[in-house]
C-alpha cells in the first residue's frame, strides 16, 4: 500500500513547464526576483543547476531556492547532485548519464522523484527500464545554453518513447521556444524544461505565461 500510495503522489508532480538555472543566469541578484516572478506566472517544477559551485555556495543558494519554491508550491529539484538534494529534502533529483546511477539514487532518496536525462532513444528506453520517475529528453533542438550537450535528437523521439512507455512522463529539453513548443508537446511530451527561453527573455515572467498558454492549448 505504501508503494502505492508513493507512485500516486509521485504522478501528482506536475512537470509540465519545468525551469531550470544555468550558471550566466544565477550570478546577480536580480534573478531571484526574476525567479520568484516566474514561480507566481506558471512555472509548475524547478531545477537548481549549477555547473560552477562548490557545496557551500550551492547549499546556500539551493535552501534559498527550495523557500522560494514551497511559497508558491512549485516541486524542486537538484541537479546532479544526490547529496545536496538529500541534504535539502528536496522534492527530487535529477541525474545524467555520468552522474551517479539512477539505481544508487533512487535507493538512497526512496519516495522522491528521480529524473534521469536521456539524449537519444536507446537511453531513454535504458532509463525508463531502469525506472526513471521521468526523463529529461534532449537536445531536442540546437542549444547554445549547455556547451557539452549532445546532437539534438528531433521530436521524432518523443514520440518513439510515448509509443512504447506512454506511462513515463517524457520532458523535452534544448532549444525550446514560444515558436517550437506546440511541436513538441504535440509530438507527445508531457512537459518542457527550458532555461534561455524564459531567463534570455526580456519579460521572464511574461515569456512563463505565455509558454504555458500554449502547451495547455496544444495539449487540448
Ligand atoms: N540539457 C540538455 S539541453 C540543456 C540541458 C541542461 C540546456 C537547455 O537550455 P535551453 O536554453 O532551454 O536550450
Ligand atoms: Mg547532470
């Protein structure tokens, strides 16, 4: 029954519009402000991910983040990092490929949700086997925002892996837009990750709402 209960709660999360921190966008203190404004306008999951941090830093910023998240019942999440995540009871971690296995992962933070990032169809078909709460699937298009990202992989992907595993939630990453969303999500995604789409825009807040908009309309 526990394990059930588990899964149900699990499924609640909701991961549609899903925002992510990058290094060039966590350096100043305006972006907590930019945050927050997105937290209120849409944003339904959050990612802590930082690439240049030591731990102290990322404690620091991260328990900042979480607070700022449990206001507006947003889920967080931590990137790469089992111990930080555990160490702020987030909501979750996600992992890649080089990171520490998902199977580790998922026995030392049992109950929360592990994501795991896939960049073409044979590890998300590994990962999801693996037991992955979600995939975090990408490049899906060219970015410029992660400099080792892999090749993108196109659309064609998601919907390979729906297909097959409709029961995993499948979030597309890289190079998504206000112009490329409505593909993806017709294509089968459950949700997008984004970061330069929201953070490079000149109202963050605005470029939330309007992402959301329009995956509830191409959802429809
Ligand atoms: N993983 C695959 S692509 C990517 C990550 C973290 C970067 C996504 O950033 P953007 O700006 O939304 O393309
Ligand atoms: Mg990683």
């Amino acid at each position: 029954l526990e394990r059930e209960v588990l899964a149900l709660i699990k499924s609640a999360v909701d991961l549609t519009l899903y925002l992510l921190t990058d290094d060039a966008y966590l350096n100043e203190e305006k972006f907590w402000r930019v945050i927050e404004d997105c937290l209120k306008n849409g944003v339904t999951a959050f990612q802590y991910r930082a690439k240049g941090k030591k731990g102290a830093e990322m404690y620091r910023e991260g328990m900042r983040l979480k607070e700022l998240c449990e206001k507006h019942g947003v889920s967080y999440f931590v990137n790469d990092r089992l111990d930080l995540g555990m160490a702020l009871n987030a909501d979750g971690v996600h992992v890649g490929q080089e990171d520490l296995p998902l199977e580790v992962v998922k026995k030392h933070f049992p109950g929360k949700i592990i994501g795991l990032s896939a960049t073409n169809y044979e590890e998300g078909i590994t990962g999801i086997k693996a037991g992955a709460d979600y995939l975090g699937l990408g490049p899906i298009f060219p970015t410029s925002t992660k400099e080792d990202a892999a090749p993108p992989c196109g659309v064609e992907v998601i919907r390979k892996l729906k297909e097959e595993f409709p029961n995993t939630p499948v979030i597309a990453i890289g190079g998504i837009d206000k112009e490329k969303v409505s593909e993806v999500i017709r294509a089968g995604a459950d949700g997008i990750a984004v970061i330069s789409a929201v953070f490079g825009a000149e109202s963050p807040a605005k470029a939330v709402y309007e992402l959301r908009e329009t995956i509830i309309k191409a959802k429809e």
